[in-house]
C-alpha cells in the first residue's frame, strides 16, 4: 500500500480501522465518524432542498419479500439470512432498500395528485462479499448507500431524471469534482420483466438523458435486473474513474410488488420507480476522496477545521478562549496546549490534515489578536480575535446550497 492509499490515510490520520473478528466492516473513531457525519449531513440537506423525504426501513426482513421482488433469485447467495425459530420463517438483512421503499409506498390509496413521491434513505446494507475481494473502504460488506425512490407517472420521468442531474452536478461540484462521465447500462442477460417493458424503459431514460443535456456512451448488458441506469463516473486526482451515482428506471418492481396509484380516470395504476443514489455507498465515497485530496478534506469538510495551540503555559488560558469561541461559533476547534515546540505542534497539525492552525502567545493574549496559519502552503495571517473568528467560521461553513430550506 502506497501513502495515498485510503487505508494508509485511516491510520495515519486515526480515522477508522479494520480487523479480522469484523471482517469488511469498519470501525469508525472519532475524527472519521465526524467526516462521515458531515458528509451525511450535507447529502441529506440537498436531497431535502430537492424534494426529497427521509424514512428510515428496517435491517431485518422475512425472506418471502426479497422472494416476490426477485433480489433472492439474483442475488440470494450473497445475503445473510437466518431462521426465525418462533415464526418459523426465514429471515434476511437488507442488501439494499428498494422493496422496503415500496413498503411505505403501499400503506395506503395513492392519488396521482400526490406523484412525484420521493424518498431518501442512509439505508445500512449487508452482502456476504468473498474475502478476497475486500479492500479497505471500497468494499465492505457492511456499508450505507444513500438510496432515494421517486414513484411517479410515466409523464413525469424526464423532469425527475432532470431534478437529479441537477442535484449530482451541484453536489459533485462542492466536493471537487466539477466534470463527470455518464454511461447508459442496457438490459442485461438475466433480468425481469418482458422484451417490450425493457425496450419502453431504455428508450425512455434515454430521451431523459438527452433532454438533461447529457452525453453517455452506451455499456451494453450492464444494467439492472429490473431496468437500465445512467452511471456517473468520476475522476480523481490520479486520473482513476470511479463510478459513484446512478439514475435507475424500473417497471419491474411496482409491478411484482403491487405498487399502485389512482388515476385521472379513477383507476389502478402502476407508478414508474425510479432508483436514485449521488454517492452510492457512503463508505466507498469517503475512500475515493480521502485519495482524491491525499487526506486535505475541503475545510468545510475536514473533521477537525481549525487546532488552537498556545506558545506557551502563559497562553493556555487564552487559548481555551478562542477555541470555545470558535466551537460556539460552529467551528470544529481542538485546542493543543501540550508543553511542545511550537514547530512540533505545527507538525503534528498538519499530519493530521487541519486545514487551519490558530497560534497564540503571550502578545495575541494582551492584544485579543489571533494568529491564523493554513496548514498545507503556511500562509500566515493575523486578526483582531472578532475578525478572526469571522473570517474562521465563514471557511468552515458548507457549500453553497447545502442549507436546509
């Protein structure tokens, strides 16, 4: 493994680690479950400000569901299941959360005035993947996808597949990666669902696709069981592709289970579900960027944005200061007042990928100034403590559009 390597950068930078009794699962400390919830936070601002519902579905699920939506077929093998003695039935964890969607879908009468329905999920999935294939965060057999559904009429397919290119490129855009490939999966050989529904879905997320204004070369037999899919494919820093979200178009599932809405002429219908995911598994994502930026998260981003470190004992009081200022004003602080050389704190800062190191001593305590240096080039400057922390908080804040509305 190389210094860039995200399995390196975990360790060095005391993010999260594995180890053999958790196989392919991650144990997160504090500094990267804080990245984690960031990011989480952030995606699930966008997708509120797009429209989107958050619901959460459960872990465990009668393997007789999996059956009727067809996953146990296809890929049966690589869940966990398990029998309920009691009930005497199998069991499963989730390896995905689509038939669980169309569960909230179904608890009651649907009116075509109610459509588009989206939901969003950070659903927790399970697949038995082999051990070799293992590789740090990018795959695990543990992980959370940000799944959304979008249940809504065939004339509403191209606006929806437009609301969400519009969604990936600003999301793409704040966490640095301002272009991306696209490539539509066509029907592959084991599927569901019959010649004419496959034709009818492909034709239709095409014309979508182009009426979003995209370009995408065709991956033939790369689809989904149940239906084609746009794949958006990132590039990193080393020139590697990643291929992170995708845009899902399926008659298959609301037909197998029984998803239905009310009409116009007041009768049953079938919705179209459409399967949506930015980043896709949100620990294969933190891998990619942890690469991607050798470790220097965007400040908004950073675990930890800013370390207050005191030149001397004299100044640890003022230093405690400026660091409870800075979390008060919603700035990641650490405050370093180890009795070290000022070089060596510098050092350890930066090993650790804080984007800003503030330093105070005995001057910047009798003037309420602080001294801000930025971690990765050096660059120095120095404020009255009010400019400082403004000038601070305003680096700390997250990107444009991830508000909540």
């Amino acid at each position: 493994m190389n210094d860039i390597d995200h399995r390196v950068l975990g360790n060095k930078l005391d993010l999260f680690h594995q180890q053999e009794e958790g196989a392919g699962m991650v144990f997160w400390h504090p500094r990267g479950w804080m990245l984690y919830c960031v990011l989480e936070d952030y995606v699930r601002a966008r997708m509120r400000r797009a429209g989107f519902r958050e619901i959460r579905t459960p872990q465990l699920l009668a393997r007789s569901l999996w059956e009727k939506s067809g996953h146990w077929e296809k890929f049966g093998a690589a869940m966990y299941s398990l029998a309920d003695a009691e009930e005497g039935r199998a069991l499963c964890l989730k390896p995905m959360s689509c038939p669980c969607h169309v569960q909230v879908f179904n608890q009651r009468v649907r009116s075509y005035r109610e459509l588009p329905v989206r939901y969003s999920e950070f659903g927790a999935c399970h697949r038995d993947e082999p051990s070799g294939s293992l590789e740090g965060l990018k795959r695990t057999r543990a992980f959370v996808q940000d799944d959304a559904h979008v249940f809504c009429a065939v004339s509403d397919i191209e606006s929806e597949v437009g609301r969400f290119c519009a969604l990936l490129r600003d999301v793409y855009a704040d966490l640095g990666f301002p272009a991306f490939t696209v490539a539509l999966a066509t029907r592959p050989a084991s599927r569901a669902g019959s010649e004419q529904t496959w034709d009818r879905a492909e034709q239709a997320l095409a014309n979508a696709a182009q009426a979003a204004g995209l370009e995408f070369d065709v991956l033939a037999g790369e689809g989904a069981f149940y239906g084609p899919k746009l794949e958006f494919h990132l590039m990193d820093s080393r020139a590697r592709s990643w291929q992170c979200g995708t845009i899902q178009l399926d008659f298959v599932l609301p037909e197998r289970l029984e998803a239905r809405y009310v009409n116009e002429r007041n009768e049953h219908e079938r919705p179209v579900m459409i399967h949506h995911a930015v980043l896709g598994s949100m620990e294969r994502f933190i891998a990619m960027l942890l690469e991607h930026d050798d470790g220097w998260m965007p400040a908004w981003l950073a675990p930890e944005q800013v370390v207050v470190t005191s030149i001397s004992d004299a100044s640890v009081g003022y230093a405690q200061q400026v660091s409870q200022a800075l979390e008060d004003a919603g700035v990641r602080a650490v405050l370093d007042g180890r009795a070290e050389r000022l070089e060596k704190k510098i050092v350890d800062a930066r090993e650790k990928r804080v984007p800003f190191l503030v330093v105070v001593g005995k001057k910047e305590a009798s003037e309420r100034m602080i001294s801000v240096r930025q971690a990765r080039d050096g660059t120095q400057l120095e404020f009255g403590l009010a400019q400082g922390l403004a000038y601070l908080s305003g680096k700390g804040v997250l990107p444009r559009g991830a508000a909540t509305a």
